[in-house]
C-alpha cells in the first residue's frame, strides 16, 4: 500500500490521539518491556505524565526512574491501583 505524506500525516495523528485517550496524565501504568539497559523491572509501577507528539508515554517511575516508554518498541499497560 502506497500512502502519500498526508495521509501518513493523518494516520501518525489518529495514532497519536488513540495512545493520549488510552493513557491520560495522571492514570497508572506498569512496565511490560523496555528496550534500554537503564529500564526499570518489569512489573515497575508508574504514573503517567505525558504522551508527546511522536507517541512516547513519559512516566515517572514509582522507582525513580523518569524513561518513557517508546511507541513501537517498549510496552506498558495502564493499571488500577486498588
């Protein structure tokens, strides 16, 4: 499938805007697999702070640590805490 830049631009957009629903500020998540010698353990427990315009989730870490969790190769999912 051939897509011209605007309509990537559109798909990257809709992208975006479905991971910024899924992972508000504030809501919790927990760290499936990060792709970086500095992640936390898996299983880590975090809020999120933020998606930026290229889909990364920033977290602040319950651990400390502040890596976000790159689209397309990290994985979190959103969890509640009890």
């Amino acid at each position: 499938m051939n897509l011209d830049k605007a309509a990537l631009a559109r798909l990257r957009k809709h992208t975006i805007e479905r991971i910024q629903r899924k992972y508000p500020e504030g809501c919790r998540v927990e760290l499936v697999c990060m792709d970086d010698p500095q992640a936390p353990p898996v299983g880590t427990k975090g809020t999120v702070i933020r998606v930026d315009d290229i889909g990364t989730i920033h977290v602040k870490w319950d651990n400390g640590s502040g890596l976000g969790v790159a689209f397309g190769v990290d994985m979190c999912k959103r969890v509640d805490d009890k």
